[in-house]
C-alpha cells in the first residue's frame, strides 16, 4: 500500500460513520471533501493526481475507488480546484503535475510550462553533449573505450554525463570517441595496453590494434629475456637428455642421469631432481623438499619467485614440482588481492620460457584483474605463440562461486586451441562467455564446458566436433534467463554421432530441459558404449525418470547415473535405484521453493 493508504482509509471510515445521510454516495463526498481540503492547501501535485486517476482508475487520495458514478463529476471539481494554481506551479513538482494533467487529458492550459519544461530539457540535453565533447577531447583511452560502448547502449553515465536520448547524437558522441582514441592508441603507454586492448575487443571496437601490440609484446619479450638471462646462461639445455626425458615422462632413467649432470655442474636443480625422484617411494621426505624449495627459490624460480603464491586472494601454491621441474602452474591475478602488477599474459609467458617449466604437463588461468571487463584472449595467444610441447591437461577459468559468479567470468576465444596445442589431452572451459569456433582436435580425450549460458553456436560445435579420441565430455547448457540459448534441438545431433568410440562418460548436465534429454537417451546411438551418464543440475522430474527406466535396456554397460540437484522426490530416486546399479541423487531441489517453476542450478 502506498504511504498515507492506512490513514486514507481510517479517514473515509470515519467520515462514513458519521456522515449525514444524504442523496450524494458517501465515498463521492469524502473525495470532494478531500479536493477542496486540496484546494484550500494549494497541493497541485494531490490535484492533479486526482483529475488522473479519476480518468483512468487507480487510487484518489491513497483510497482506491472502485465504481462511482460521479467519477465526471469529481474529475471536474477537480479541475476546477486545480485551475488556478497552474501558473504559480512551484518549479519543484511542475513537470510531474503537467504530466499528469496530459495523462489525464484534463482541460487544463499548461502550454506555457509544457514551452518551458521542454526548452529547459533542451537546454540540460544540449549542455549534457556539450561536456560530454568537452570530456571526449581530454578522456584516457581506457575511459573512451568504456564511453564507447556505453553510448552504444543508448543509457547510462559516460565519462560522467547521462547518455543522450537521442540516437543520433549518440552516434556522433561514438563516432568522437571511437575517432580520438584511434589517434592515442600508437602513443598508449605500455602500462595501459592491457586495459585498453580488452575494453576494445570485449565490445568488438574497429579500432586497429595489431602494430601497437606486437611493439608492446616485442618490448616484453626483451624484458623477459633480461630477466630470465640469469637462469638461462646458468643452465644451458641439453638437447639429448631433454630428449630422452621427453620420450617418457615417467621414466626415472633420464631423469636420474640429468640430476647427476647437474649436481657436477652446481646447479640446485639436480639436488632437487635427485631429492625428489626419492620422495616418490618414500612420502616422509616431501618436507625435505618444501624446505629445498625455500632456499633455493631464488635459482630455481628467479623472476618467478615473486608469484609462488596464486595472486586471487586463495593463498594456493602457483607451482607443483615433479622431479625437479614446474609440472603445474596455476595462475590467476585478482585486482582485489595484493600482488606484484603483472598481466596474466605476462606472467604465463614469463613461465613458458623460465627453464623451470621446460616440461609443464599442467596449466589453469583464473582471473586477468578486472575479470568483468577482461578475457583470457590475451593469455591464450602466448599459449598458441609458446605451445609448450607437453602440456596435456588445461583449465580456462580457475575460479570458485565465493571468487565469482560464472556469469561474470569472459574466457574469450577458445578457438586458436584446436590448431594451436595439437597434444593436448584435457580441457576445461569454465565461464560465462566464450567462443568455441570449429572444433577439430584429434588427440582430445576430456573436455568439460561449464557454463550458466551456453550459446546455440557453442552447442552446435559440441555436437558436430572432430575429437575421435575424445572419452569423458561434459557440457552445462545453462538457463535461458541468463542468456543460455541451447535447446534439445542442439544436443540431438550429439547424441546421434556414431564417430565416438572411445566416449564412455556423458554429462549433459545444467539444462532447462532435462526430462527432453532423457527421453532421447534409449534412441541415442551413444547409448550402447555408455558406462557413465550425467544429468545432474538440471530439471528432471518424474517424467524424466519414467523415460530413463524405459531406456535401460539401450544402456547395458552403464554402470553409474548421477541426477543429483534435479527436481525428484524419494520414490522416482527409489525406481532408479531398483533399475540401474549405482544411482547419485544428492541434494533434490522443491519446486515449491521456486514458485513452481524449474531452473537449472548454474545460470548467474
């Protein structure tokens, strides 16, 4: 109820108790009796609230009307009330009482302040684009990169001002920018290419970045060079034992040789080669490695000391060493934690040429500081650039919900990975936005695409991929609130492939349409080969069920169904279990607890 509604109403009880009984309906006289109350108050804004509402229904002085057959008739005393005080409008509530008085179509003369209201709209809209271009000739690239694509919405605050309503003007504000800050991008400071390379792709700028890029990336090589020299002239590669290493990664022998090579020449690694090599059948010499590690992180790490820690405010180790060397790195720059200014970028090349992580089987990429308005672009081309040549497992957006939503997480595009890092083995691509391009990856055997909003082009290249190897594939499809676009219609061709030999886990998981998934299962040519089916964060119900228990017998080597976190009481739980041999159904959602609907579980 609006405020006063309650004392409105004590009001007209009251008056109803005791009103005099007369011809007129009591509610009428108590509306009258409030327009002239209105009246002798000058209260503009009350009378022409009520001249609205008694034309178009709603509530007349905080009370709700209904049916009155001296609506005309009030509207009328209403205006007359209401006529004398519009030329001495206070300026504070003119514009709201002219409009209503429009709205109500009241025979009201409110030309002159209709002039004036409309001229002094004008007036602040032209001085509104007047410091706009004012802001434009002395704005950062970074902030005209942002005013650009706020413009491009049509609302908001750009550069400190509320975007014109006019189109047009919107465009030329856009044009203005877009035009000044091609002129700074070849003199951008090196520490600002970054942010404003982001801001540019992440809302699709034409603005021509290339040379000034491969001048910033050039620069950073050198750098990196200057700072890696130490630990490069101190260990020169050895070609033939690094081939024999890289023949079998789990075979001491080489190993063995290379820590006995090193130990000769004094370098720290060979200790910590043969240290660990030890530590792998005797575990109560892991604290004697940490305690290596500690002391001689300046020669093994140099310039990579300082990011021992992930830098998300997780307090995780950066690196885990196997035999010697970096075998994963996880790397992630919060904005909010403290940490030494490195893009993500450059601390994942600083890495890929530190001889430390010469074998690096390993990698996650979380956070680039200021997630929301940054991708992972920038880090997946060192990676193409790089392509460290045993890498086999990779995780794109290293991240926890209490870190951020998934939503909020760009990972960019995925697709220069497919030609790019020919060995790898496992992937993980985990946000709100990404591009996936083509598909076509021979070696692949693991790939998991968690999302709250899976595009229909993401889903279409899921399911028409070239990944023959492929074995466990996981795909959340996300809700359609949170701009999910996949349908059943998506996954069909998926669940037809006959190209899969090797797939034996299936996770389509996530979805809003969970009981259409499951009632293709039985006529999927997947089916057959299936020993792992996922279906869980979704929208299962009963229906769902009584579809999978019909397609059991197309599903002869399944051996585990999870449906946890769907929408399913304990007897459909039951009948699964009385069917397939190991059923996970944890923690069902109520419907009821959603107002009756059903989500999946990730969309923001």
């Amino acid at each position: 109820m609006r405020p006063g509604g309650i004392s409105a109403r004590v009001g007209l009880f009251d008056f109803l108790k005791r009103a005099p009984k007369s011809a007129r309906d009591p509610k009428a006289q108590w509306i009258s009796d409030k327009i002239a109350e209105a009246a002798r108050s000058r209260d503009a804004l009350g009378l022409a609230g009520a001249c609205a509402a008694l034309t178009q229904g709603g509530m007349v002085f905080g009370m709700v009307y209904g049916d009155l057959a001296e609506c005309a008739k009030l509207h009328d005393e209403a205006v007359a009330a209401l006529r004398p005080l519009v030329p001495t409008l206070p300026a504070s509530v003119a514009e709201r009482v002219v409009e209503l008085i429009e709205r109500a179509r009241s025979p009201i003369d409110v030309s002159e302040w209709r002039a004036r209201i409309d001229g002094e709209r004008r007036a602040q809209a032209e001085s509104r684009v007047a410091a706009m271009r004012a802001a434009i000739e002395t704005a950062s690239a970074a902030q005209l990169a942002a005013a650009w694509r706020t413009l491009g919405g049509g609302r908001g605050v750009a550069l400190g001002c509320e975007v014109p309503a006019d189109a047009a003007v919107c465009e030329a504000l856009q044009t203005a920018a877009l035009e000044r800050l091609r002129s700074q991008i070849d003199d951008l400071p090196d520490d600002e290419c970054d942010e404003v390379f982001n801001l540019i792709r992440y809302a699709r700028m034409p603005v021509d970045i290339a040379a000034r890029r491969e001048r910033l990336l050039a620069d950073r090589a050198a750098h990196r060079t200057e700072a890696l020299r130490s630990a490069l002239d101190s260990e020169p590669p050895d070609r033939e034992l690094e081939r024999a290493i890289a023949a079998d990664l789990d075979d001491p022998g080489a190993f063995t040789v290379y820590a006995d090579l090193l130990q000769q020449r004094g370098h720290a690694r060979g200790e910590l080669i043969a240290l660990q090599l030890r530590a792998e059948s005797d575990r109560s010499l892991e604290p004697a490695v940490r305690a290596y590690l500690d002391r001689h992180a300046d020669a093994l790490l140099g310039p990579l000391a300082a990011h021992r820690r992930v830098h998300d405010g997780s307090d995780r180790d950066a690196f885990v060493w196997r035999r010697g060397f970096i075998d994963e790195a996880r790397l992630s720059n919060d904005d909010n934690a403290e940490l030494a200014r490195i893009s993500l970028a450059d601390l994942l090349a600083l890495v890929l040429e530190h001889p430390s992580a010469r074998l690096l089987r390993k990698l996650s990429l979380g956070f680039d500081a200021d997630y929301s308005d940054m991708s992972l672009d920038d880090a997946i081309d060192v990676l193409v650039r790089h392509a460290p040549r045993h890498l086999r497992d990779l995780t794109l957006g290293d991240f926890t919900r209490e870190q951020c939503e998934v939503s909020w997480f760009t990972v960019g595009d995925v697709a220069p990975l497919w030609a790019g890092l020919p060995e790898l083995r496992d992937l993980v691509v985990h946000g709100g936005t990404f591009e996936l391009g083509t598909i076509d990856h021979p070696n692949l055997e693991t790939a998991q695409f968690w999302t709250g909003s899976l595009s229909g082009a993401n889903a279409r290249a899921i399911a028409t991929a070239h990944w023959p190897r492929l074995q466990f594939l996981d795909v959340w499809y996300g809700d359609p609130n949170y701009g999910a676009e996949a349908t059943i219609d998506d996954v069909v061709p998926l669940l037809a492939r006959t190209d899969l030999p090797a797939l034996f886990h299936l996770g389509l998981m996530n979805a809003a349409f969970t009981d259409a998934i499951c009632a293709r299962i039985g006529g999927s040519a997947l089916a057959p080969q299936l020993r792992e089916l996922d279906l869980s964060l979704g929208t299962m119900t009963d229906a769902g069920v009584d579809a999978l228990l019909a397609a059991a017998p197309k599903l002869p080597r399944l051996e585990a169904l999870d449906v946890s976190e769907n929408y399913l009481g304990p007897d459909a739980i039951a009948r699964l279990r009385a069917v397939y041999p190991f059923v996970v159904a944890d923690d069902q959602r109520d419907a009821a607890d959603d107002d009756d609907a059903r989500y999946p579980v990730v969309g923001e």
